[in-house]
C-alpha cells in the first residue's frame, strides 16, 4: 500500500481549512484517511499550521510520500529537516544530542523570523491606517473650507430674518396695502 502525506480540504466555498492527514494513496482527496497529522489554515496572515512533527516524521521514515504542497507545509515546520537529521543519526554521522540541538536551533531562528514577519505586518497595517487617517482629515478640512462661504450667507440671511421683528402676517398686510 502507497502511503501519501497531503491535504485534505474542510471549510465552506471560499474559506478553505485543510487537515495534513496520512492516506492511502488510492483514497479519494477528502475520503478515508489513516492518522491525521496536523492542521493548515491559509485564511490569516502568516497562515495558521499546526503539525505534529515527530508523527510526521515516523511516517516519513516509513516511506510515505508527501505531496508537493504537503512536502512545503512539513519543511516550513521542520518535519523534512528532522527526517534528514534522523537518518544521519542512523548512519552514525552524527549522535542524537547532536542533532536535537540542531533542531532546536533551527526551531529558534524559524520563530524569530516568523515573529518579526508579524511584526512587520502589525507596522505596516497600522501605518497604513495612519495615512489613510491623514488622507480622510484633509479631505474633511477642504470639505469644511469649501462650505465657508455658503455658511457666511446662510449666516448673513438668518440676521436679515432676526433684524426684521415683523411676523409672517404683519408682512401680509403690508404687502396688501
């Protein structure tokens, strides 16, 4: 039996959520599956992939073959790098403390650079609603300079309307004499 690690697609029409399983290869995409190993949500920024590695890289170690977009998902999270490292362990190229501490290294670098993309997102996001702010403050200021003038006549013509004390009717009758 062909063993696959790849995607099976969940969610609604437009908003996909995906389970990163290991299947049969002759199974249907979202049909029957073996374990599931982890989660892959596309949907924010940076996507959401929540995988267990070390069952990873027992299937990999069994022989099962990711797919292409399965094989970029375990090598983001360091499943292909543990897989490597494991089999130099095997082959005696180099002991497990050795290769635990590379891991873990790799594992620190990946969350640096993956907090300060965040980083850079949060800044950009909130820049961007800083100058759209400013944008929208000095259309708002030319809005209010424009209507200056129609503001001044609408003044100029209540104090005509309060000066003369006469009511509707009394002009009437003025009117009519």
């Amino acid at each position: 039996m062909s063993v696959k690690i790849r995607l099976q697609r969940h969610g609604k029409k437009g908003k996909p959520f995906y389970w990163i399983v290991a299947a049969d290869a002759r199974a249907k995409r979202d049909g029957k599956y073996l374990e599931k190993i982890g989660t892959y949500d596309p949907n924010s920024n940076p996507a959401i992939i929540d995988l267990d590695v070390d069952v990873a890289v027992t299937w990999l170690q069994n022989g099962a073959q990711p797919t292409d977009t399965a094989k970029a998902i375990l090598s983001y999270k360091g499943a292909m790098l543990k897989n490597h490292l494991v089999g130099g362990v095997r082959k005696g190229a180099l002991t497990q403390e050795q290769a635990d501490a590379k891991f873990a290294a790799w594992i620190e670098e990946k969350a640096t650079k993956v907090s300060d993309k965040e980083a850079g997102l949060s800044k950009a996001q909130s820049e961007a609603k800083a100058a759209a702010f400013a944008a929208e403050k000095a259309v708002n200021e030319a809005r209010i300079e424009a209507a200056k003038p129609v503001v001044e006549e609408v003044a100029e013509v209540v104090e005509e309307v309060e000066a003369a004390p006469e009511t509707i009717d009394e002009a009437q009758e003025k009117a009519s004499e």
